[in-house]
C-alpha cells in the first residue's frame, strides 16, 4: 500500500490531465479516481493492526460525521439535491481518509523523504507546462490559456482550471522547505544546482498564475526556507539565489506579469482608495458573502442556523461554506480542528532536535497558514489535491518517530525511542 500511495501522489498532476474524460456518462477520470483512492486507504486503515491514533482523529471523525448527518437533515429539510450532497461528502472523504491512514503508513524519516519527493515529482509536470507555454506559446501542443478583459492571460496547461498551476507550484515550493535543508546537510553540489533552479522556476510559474493569494503563500514559504538555513555555510548559495531572483526582477516577464497582477487587483486598490465600498472587494465575492450572512440571520431561523442551511455559495470561501452548509456546529468543529491542529504542530515543531525533522515542522506550519489563506477564497476542504498534500503532510509529522540529537545511551532500544510522542489512544 505504501508504494501504491507514493506512485499516486508522484502521478497525481498528470491524473488530472483526465478531468474530461469520462469512463460512464457523468462520470470522469477524477471524479472515479477521487472516490477509489480514499475508498483504498479506509480499506487498509481497518484491515491493518497497526494504526495510530491521535486525539486529533476524534475531532475529524466527528467533523465528517456532522456532514453527512448535516446533509440527510438538509435533504429532508430543503428536498435538496441528494446527489450534490453525496458528492460534497466524497470530496471530503479525501481530506478524511487522508489524515487518518498516511501517519499508519509513513512514520520515519526515510518516509518522510520518500513523501516528499512523490510530491516535488508531481509537481514538476505542470511545471514543465508553464515554462513550454512561455516558451512555445500559449497552446503548444493545445494546451490552454484564458484571456480576461484588458487582455490578462491566465495560463492552465492540459488543466481545466489555472487554479491547479496555482496550487501545484505551492506545494512543490513547500517541499523545497524540506529538500534545502537536506541539500545543506548531504547533497552535493549539482543536486544543490538543481534545487535552486527549482525555486527560481516555481517562483515563475506562480506568477504566471497571477493568483494574489498565491503571493502571500509563496512569501512565507520562502522566509520558511531562509529560516532553515545556516548562513555561514550557504553564503555561495544564498548569494546565487539572489542574483537568480534579481534577474527574473529586471526581465519583461516579471513586469509584464506585476502589470497583470495590479490589472487583477483593481477593484481592491480602489476599495482601499475610498473609490469603491468594500462590497467591490476580491471581485464581488466580500459583497456576495454579506449578502448570503444577511440571508442566513434574516431567513432562517436559530435552529436551521444550528444545524445547517440550503445556501450554497459556490467555490469561494471554505469558512462561509461550512457555516451556511452545516450551520454552527459544522464551522465550529472546523475552526477547533485547525486550532488543535496548529497548538500541536507547534508543540511538536519545538520538541524537534534533529534539523531535518525541523525542516518537516516548518513545512506542516506553513501547510497550516497556506490551507488557512486558501479557505478564504476557495474551498480546500473539498480540494483533493490541497488535502492530499496539506492533511497528509501535517497528520504524518504529528505521528512520525522523532529523532534524538542531544541524548546517547548505553542502551540502544532506548536510543532509537523518539525525544516526544504525541498522546495516543489505541
């Protein structure tokens, strides 16, 4: 099973080339795909032995069972569409099965090396996407872009939507928090070319999505990365990554892109400039989200609101979505799930001695604050791709073995016990 989860994750970017291909009527590559992977992983979680079992798997059993309690009231309630809720709990079966089974799974640092270069391979075919859609065109080899008006390009590869060269880009940022620090401690030089190399490219292809939220990601992974650095021994480095980003600044291709991105953010520049209100703001989406909250206090009443309502706000905003969908408590285990979820991490990341396992507690952090940015203008609850890789990540830190620098013992079963477990249940 471990191996079959590495060859996914590796071949996740070019899985999604298929989203329009469809095995039965209404049914695509993904979508059947979406459904068998998750399906797969519970499989395995309840025939194996060995399963850890961290206090923050009671909070995110109980978080998909209010969904799918949530969604038969709704049903019963609204006469909604139950297939549309079907799907809306198989999207989130991902991010369920996901945090529950990869910590069985991968638990040393040797998996924790494997996990992370599935994710940096996958990464780079959308990657060499952008970089042939700069060079060869916009539709080599009939990839696809998307013109808005004033002419701004937004570039999508073989995908159907720009969101995944956005999303992609991040993720495999996120692994260099990781493959830095191992490149400062063993790699050798041409490897340590190559990851550079990487850096510069992914910061390419994230402005070519000209995604803003993107921008934020993007900054703090990069002050994650510098973080994990020691300066003495990668002066020649640091240097070099520099002069590589100050190019990229000087070039057409960064000023024609910062244009786009300013083009892109007109509407919030004249919020901010008094010449619109703030319901303008993100592209509409501030004033739709006050429109639907004052829907849902006027319309509803105090149970509905409890329990879950029929608004449905479209792919904007995870935090609106599991209030207006599952009401109070929807959101409220929502909310304490990152709130534990964060606490632990943090704990976890500062009980880490080995650089290595830091390295990985930098990355789980920055997984955090990037799933955290990401609710408030898509959906990565019901994102595969953002749960595979941010729920996956953060679950197998919080379970993995830790690695003991500072003690030595005569007795060697005790020197292989990690410094910190989290509690567990079993």
């Amino acid at each position: 099973m471990k191996k079959f989860v590495l060859v996914y994750i590796a071949l996740r970017s070019t899985v999604l080339v298929f989203y329009d291909t469809h095995l039965l009527p209404g049914i695509s590559v993904t979508d059947f795909v979406g459904v068998t992977f998750p399906a797969l992983l519970l499989y395995y979680y309840f025939t194996t032995e060995e399963k850890p079992f961290h206090f923050l798997n009671h909070i995110i059993i109980i978080w998909f069972g209010w969904m799918i309690l949530s969604s038969v009231l709704e049903y019963f309630v609204y006469n909604t569409n139950i297939l549309g809720n079907i799907i809306m709990v198989f999207k989130f079966l991902n991010a369920f099965a996901v945090f529950l089974v990869f910590p069985a799974l991968f638990k040393t640092k040797e998996d924790v090396n494997m996990v992370v270069n599935a994710f940096l391979i996958s990464s780079l075919f959308p990657l060499a996407q952008g970089i042939a859609q700069q060079v060869f065109g916009p539709t080599f080899l009939g990839m696809m872009v998307m013109v808005r008006p004033g002419g701004i390009q937004l570039y999508s590869g073989f995908y159907g939507n720009y969101g995944t060269f956005s999303l992609l880009a991040e993720f495999g940022l996120m692994c260099l928090i990781y493959k830095f620090k191992q490149m400062e401690l063993q790699t050798g030089l041409l490897w340590k070319l190559f990851y550079i190399f990487l850096f510069v490219a992914y910061l390419a292809l994230a402005l070519m999505t000209l995604s803003r939220t993107l921008f934020i990601i993007v900054s703090t992974i990069s002050i994650a990365i510098l973080m994990g650095f020691k300066l003495r021994k990668n002066i020649p480095f640091l240097v070099l990554m520099i002069m590589a980003l100050g190019y990229i600044a000087t070039t057409d291709y960064f000023t024609e892109k910062y244009e786009s991105i300013l083009a892109r953010s007109q509407s919030e520049i004249a919020v901010m400039e008094g010449e619109q209100k703030i319901e303008h703001g993100m592209h509409g989406r501030v004033g739709r989200w006050g429109g639907y909250l004052e829907k849902f206090y006027e319309q509803y009443t105090p149970a509905e609101r409890i329990l879950g309502t029929d608004i449905n706000i479209g792919p904007h905003g995870d935090y609106f979505y599991w209030l207006f969908r599952y009401g109070y408590v929807g959101i409220g285990l929502y909310i304490s799930f990152f709130i534990c979820l964060t606490l632990w991490c943090f704990v976890r990341y500062f009980k880490c001695k080995d650089p290595l396992d830091k390295a990985y507690g930098r990355l789980a952090l920055v997984a955090i604050l990037a799933w955290l940015f990401q609710a408030v203008t898509s959906i990565p609850s019901l994102t595969t791709d953002s749960s595979l890789f941010i729920l996956g990540n953060i679950s197998i830190f919080l379970n993995m073995k830790l690695k003991d620098t500072t003690q030595r013992s005569r007795d060697a079963s005790f020197a292989q016990k990690p410094i910190y477990e989290m509690p567990a249940l079993q």
